[in-house]
C-alpha cells in the first residue's frame, strides 16, 4: 500500500483542477481553530481540541440537530470538502447544505447539497460534493446525528470550475433559445446561439477523456497496489524476531517430520533463508494461527519430546520452556493480528474503490459513446479512439464535427421552421449535457475515498498503532513505518508545491 501513495499523488497531479481541494482557489474555508472560526455556531456544536483531525481543533456536535451559518456570504460556490467522523461505530448522519442571499429571520434557504452516511466506521471520512452556484450567498450547515456525537473538520469550499462554468453557459444558451421560439423572434440571434451550442457541445468532449484518464490512473494504481502491497508485509510474522525466535525452538525440539510440516505451514509467508517476505491476507492468517498453535503445544507436550530422538540438552529446554514458547507464540498472534486487521481494513477499502472506479468507468464510456452519436458521430472504436487519442489534432478534428453537426442539425431544423422537432432536438442535447454533472458528483465521491485512504493510511502507521510488546518486534514495526512515514511525507510535500 505504501506504492499507492506515490501513485495516487501522480493521480492527483492529472486532475488538481477537478477534484483535489485546493485552498489556492478556496472562496471559503475553515478548520475550526479557535482562532479562526469563520461561522456562526447557532446550536448543538462547539470547537473541540479532542476532536481535531489536523491542527489543534475540530467541531464537536452533539446527538441530534446542530447547525451552522457562515459568518459572511460567500461568492462562486463550487466544490465543496469536508470531513467528518462520527464517535461511535452506531452513529448515522445527515448533513443539509443551505445557502441564501441574507440571513434575516425571513430569508428563505435553498438546499444545495446533501451528505448523508450509515453506521460502521469511526474514522474520518471524506466529503466532497459540488454547489456550483455563481451567487453571492450564505452558506447553511444543519447537521443530524443518530445514536452519538460527531466530529467535523477541514471545511474548504473551491471556486466553480470552467468546465462546469461552460455547462452552466450552455444551459442558459438552451434556454434562451427555447424562449426564442416561443415568439419566433430573432432569426440571426438564434443561429448564432447554435454556433455557440455547438462548440460548448464538442468541448464536453475533452472533459469526458479527463474523467475517464483520470478514472483509468486510479485503477491502474489501485490494481498495482492490491498486486504487490509493502504495507501488507508488516502484518507478515516472518519479519519479526519473536516469531522467528519461535520457530527456531520448535525446531529444535521437533522430529523430522514435524519440520517438515512446520515449513510447510510457514511457507506463505516467505522464505527466511533468502529473507523474501509476501503478502499476508486475513485469510492466510486465520487458516495458520490456530493450526499454528495447536502444533506448538503437540510438539512441546511430554509424550512427544520424551519419545523424540533428541539430545539430553535439548529434552531439557522442552521441558523447562514449552509453556514459555506457547504463551510467546499466542501473545505475538494476538499482536500481530491487531496489525493485520488494520491492514485488511485499508485493502477493503481499496477493493471497494477499484469495484466504484470499474463502475464509473464503464458508465462513463457508454455515456462519451452515446454523447458521440448524439453529434452525429457513429459508435465505432475509430470516432472513440480520436476523442481518447494523445495527440491534440485529433481531438481537435473531431471536435470540430461535433461541433458542425450540433450547430448545422439545429439550424436545418430553424430554417425548415420544424419547431417541433427543434425542440426536441434541444431537449435532447441538453440531456446529453446535463448527464456530465452526474459523472463529476461519482468522480468526487471517488476522490473522496481516495483522500480518506490516504489519510487513514497515515495514521495506520502513526507511533501509536505499534501493537508489539516486545522491544525487538516493536523496533521492527517502527523500521518498517519510519520508512513509510518518510515517503509519505515526501509525498505530500510534492503534493502541497503543486496544488497547496
């Protein structure tokens, strides 16, 4: 998992501009520090220390309703992050976002946008939704905790992006032209309204290669990740000294035979001689550690190491220290599997990404396919290729039929006085333009996963999380995690001089 860092950093420089908060482009932001509180608590939350995911506070709220008003109104709403971490595994939650141009008692609040999350983890979680409102409003923040408090933090709201700018333009283009005809005015106007509707038309095809580039990075580093993970090898039992210490006493009490078998249930884990470590999954844990045990007190038992061809020196340290190895060998599994069960909980949640992205990108290609022939352009892998192609002559040549067909298939209709089926045809371009805004919303939510992995990651590997006992297996985790630690900070100092 550690290669994921650097690969999900390398996604996040592809798309900066769509889905990573950047508090450069911020409007509105706050972190819910003492010092720099930028709304208005109107009941049920208050800054909290305890609670801080970053820095030195968070917003604690209690069970039930709590909401919140921006100090100030804030203008150009577009992507909304934030936070949140509920305190108990059986709390739900449920977050209105409001925004309205005053906040006298009258002022009626429009919803914007809405967070909701079940039950389970207890983590931080990542929030990312868009507003996307030009206005000049308040923002509203009515919070719904079920069964237990909850923490919020890193609250960042970024400006409007361009693509979604020009689907706004396009919008109000479709509209214009639809009121248009209905008093059948202005012939000259509208024909260049469809000019304008056409080129907008064919420049949602560059956003739909982004998504779909940037959706394919993320799988690709996902699927490399869950293929060769450095951070699943810290769960490995083989890259401690305790359990290597075990093993080297079983041996030395152990038949031929036993050996044998005892390097055949370790075999999953590597090899010690060459010192190759593998993956460990939770399953190749739960299918050794009882058998595993079981083993140790069978040889160590009297009835086996009395009958065994084994030296009096060797009878000696089975009798005096069976029990010792056996309760070393069930405090270290019991260690260890702490270790393995953060480590299966971020490889979940790696399968569930790759599962959302595959998705996502699958709808996604249907969607560009449907969005070509809508231009006029057959579904075939060549028109495909071109709108997917590197090389921007490509894109371009494409583009710019796209662009002749949306323009030239809406004035035919103008000319020829079918408003019928110009309508219609109007009505359908505007599906096919307002079906991107569903995409963006998935690719936000995945974004969203990803930074929760990250950060969740982090903190897996935090001093803290060391569950070993042992001075030697302790000095081995924090090894491994030093090393971790060091990447990731270089990671995200890289990741902070690009977009920070």
């Amino acid at each position: 998992m550690r290669l994921f860092v650097a690969s999900l950093v390398t996604v996040f420089g592809l798309v900066s501009q769509s889905s990573v908060a950047n508090p450069q482009s911020a409007v509105f932001s706050s972190d819910f520090e003492s010092n720099n509180q930028h709304f208005n608590i109107l009941s049920g939350c208050q800054i909290s220390r305890e609670v801080a995911r970053l820095g030195q506070g968070g917003l604690l709220c209690e069970r039930g309703n709590a909401s919140l008003i921006s100090r100030y109104p804030v203008s150009e709403l577009g992507l909304l992050e934030l936070w949140v971490k509920p305190l108990s595994n059986q709390t739900s939650y449920r977050i209105n976002i409001l925004t309205s141009p005053s906040v006298r008692v009258d002022s009626q609040w429009q919803q914007v946008g809405l967070i909701e999350n079940a039950a389970g983890a207890t983590d931080y979680l990542a929030h990312r939704i868009s507003i996307d409102d030009p206005g000049r409003k308040f923002i509203r923040i009515d919070i719904e905790s079920v069964n237990g408090q909850l923490a919020l933090d890193d609250f960042v709201l970024d400006r409007i992006l361009l693509d979604t700018a020009l689907q706004k333009n396009e919008q109000k283009i479709i509209s214009g032209i639809l009121d248009q005809l209905k008093t059948n005015k202005n012939y000259d106007v509208q024909a260049e309204s469809f000019r304008a509707l056409g080129k907008n038309y064919a420049a949602q095809l560059d956003s739909q290669r982004q998504y779909l580039e940037y959706a394919n990075a993320i799988y690709s580093s996902i699927t490399f990740v869950l293929a060769s993970s450095e951070r699943n090898k810290m769960s490995n039992p083989m890259a401690y000294a305790s359990f290597r210490t075990i093993l080297a006493d079983a041996k030395r009490v152990a038949s031929p035979l036993q050996q044998a078998r005892l390097n055949s249930m370790v075999k999953p884990f590597g090899d010690l001689v060459t010192a190759t470590l593998t993956v460990v999954s939770a399953g190749t844990y739960a299918a050794f550690a009882e058998p595993f045990k079981s083993f140790l007190a069978s040889t160590f038992d009297r009835s086996n190491y009395e009958n065994a061809d084994l030296n009096r020196k060797d009878r000696k340290f089975a009798e005096e220290n069976g029990l010792k190895v056996y309760e070393k060998a069930e405090t270290f599994l019991s260690e260890l599997e702490k270790e393995l069960l953060q480590v299966s909980t971020l490889d979940a949640e790696l399968q569930l990404m790759l599962r959302n992205v595959e998705v996502f990108r699958k709808d996604l290609d249907k969607h560009l396919r449907d969005y070509l022939q809508h231009g006029g352009m057959a579904r075939t892998q060549e028109n495909y290729s071109k709108v997917m192609s590197k090389e921007e002559s490509n894109r371009q040549q494409i583009a710019e039929l796209v662009s002749n067909h949306v323009t030239n298939k809406a004035q035919g209709y103008l000319a020829s006085e079918n408003t019928t089926e110009l309508v219609q045809y109007m009505l359908k371009t505007s599906e096919q333009l307002d079906g991107m805004q569903e995409f963006k919303e998935r690719f936000n939510q995945i974004t969203a996963s990803a930074i929760t992995f990250y950060d969740r990651f982090e903190r897996s590997i935090s001093p803290e999380q060391n569950p070993f006992t042992d001075p030697k297996d302790k000095a081995a985790w924090e090894q491994h995690a030093k090393k971790a630690r060091t990447y990731i900070q270089q990671s995200k100092e890289g990741f902070s001089k690009a977009y920070m």
